[in-house]
C-alpha cells in the first residue's frame, strides 16, 4: 500500500517538473518574441496563450516525429 502513495508522490513531483518546464519555456518564448520581433523587425506583440500554444504545436510535431521515427525508422540486423 505504501508503494502507491510513493507513485503518487513521485507522480505529483514529475508533474509539477513537467508544468513548470512548460510555464517557463512559453514566458522565454513571449520574452524573446516580444523583445526581438516587435522592437526590431516591427512585428505585433504576442500574448501568452499564442507562446503556449506555439509551445505545444512544437512539442507535438517532436512527439510525432519521433514516433514516425521508431515505427518507420530504417532497423538494422
């Protein structure tokens, strides 16, 4: 029984990792968009939710990717 609440625990603490990894990256990416796009190359401001979900669409294309890779990948004998 206690392995589970140890699972949990161990759940809980990758999660939390995971969710602060995310966080993060997308206020890098707002941070850098907004200091060099707009500033320097004139472009318009971006707002959190488009870093997130440029974050994801990134993180989704590297998951299909690499399982493209695995299933059709070249095997050796």
């Amino acid at each position: 029984m206690e392995n589970h609440h140890h699972d949990y625990k161990h759940l809980g603490r990758t999660l939390a990792l995971a969710l602060t990894i995310l966080t993060g990256s997308c206020i890098a990416i707002l941070w850098g968009w907004n200091t060099f796009a707009v500033e320097i190359l004139s472009q318009q401001t971006m707002k959190f939710k488009h870093a997130l979900a440029l974050e994801l669409f990134v993180l989704s294309v590297a998951g299909a990717c690499s399982i493209a890779w695995r299933v059709f990948g070249v095997r050796s004998n």
